[in-house]
C-alpha cells in the first residue's frame, strides 16, 4: 500500500508544470517548453515571433508568455503582469488586441451593455513581489479602444481566502 501511495505522489510531482518555466533557456524548442510549462492557454502571432501565454490566476496573480522566434526556438521567458506592463496601457490610445498582447488572457471578461463596456480582469501584485494583491481592470468600449485602466486593492480577498494565514503568501 505504502509504494503504491508513493508511485502516485510521485507520479503526481512528475506530472506538475513548472510554473515560471524555471529551468528554461533561450534556444530551448517548444515542446521543451511545453514539456516544462505545460499547454499554453492561448497562442498569438506578434510581429516575427509566436507568443505562448501561461496565466497562473487567480491565486498565481502572475501571467508568464513564452516568446518563440520564427525557428521554433524559445527567445524568453517573462512575467507580463508588472507595474511597467500596465503602464503602458494609455486610456483612449491602446486598442483591446495591443492589451491582450501584452497581458494575454484575462482572468475574466464582463459585459456592461448599459454601460458600452467590456471589463477584462487580470489577478496581480501591485508594486512588485509579494507586494499588495490588486485586481487589474481594463474597461474597453463598443470599438474596442481602451477607455479606462483601475488597480482595485485586493488585499481583504487574499484574508478572506485564508492566503494571509501563510497559505499562499508570496504567490
């Protein structure tokens, strides 16, 4: 019973993704990156490369892209949900398409038709790591042309989860 127990865990460990792609190196193939990471959420053609996008929401509050070049061979790897990141998201400028590049898919995407907008909602930590745990809204309208960004603070959720007790903290 007991090696039986053991093969499982073992199994179980084998079969997790990395969750950063640790370990990874530029040149690696896709399927090594697949093989590390796990199968990509969403894939998008950007400029010459090809994009794999590894959101780790909710409680993960972190979204990783693996950047391929046109050889099939990984270029980086890197955290897409930073403080820089949304900065560059200019209200009435970005286009929703520039926003899913950059974030890719959000955690969750609400409709107001009463209000002409769509709301893309991304987990992450404001300020860095660990930092303090905030919900990023993009609200987009009918012409899909960004027109508001909020951080909105998230640090009650993360008590209400227990996350705070040590469950999690530093995600």
């Amino acid at each position: 019973m007991k090696l039986v127990l053991a093969l499982c865990l073992a199994a179980a460990v084998a079969g997790c993704a990395s969750f950063d792609g640790r370990g990874l190196q530029a040149g690696a193939s896709v399927a090594d990156v697949e093989r590390v990471m796990g199968a990509a959420a969403e894939r998008r053609q950007v400029a010459n490369e090809t994009w794999y996008y590894y959101p780790r929401q909710p409680f993960g509050r972190k979204t990783f892209v693996a950047r391929v070049g046109t050889d099939g061979r990984l270029i980086a790897v890197e955290q897409r949900l930073t403080d820089e990141n949304v900065a560059k998201v200019i209200p009435n400028t970005t286009r929703g398409e520039q926003v899913r590049d950059l974030f890719g898919p959000p955690y969750m995407a609400t409709q107001f038709p009463r209000m002409q907008r769509d709301v893309w909602t991304w987990h992450m930590r404001h300020f860095g790591d660990p930092g303090i745990p905030v919900s990023l809204n993009v609200q987009l309208s009918p012409d899909g042309v960004v027109r508001e960004v909020y951080l909105l603070d998230d640090s009650e959720e993360d008590w209400r989860n227990g996350l705070a007790l040590g469950f999690g903290l530093g995600f």
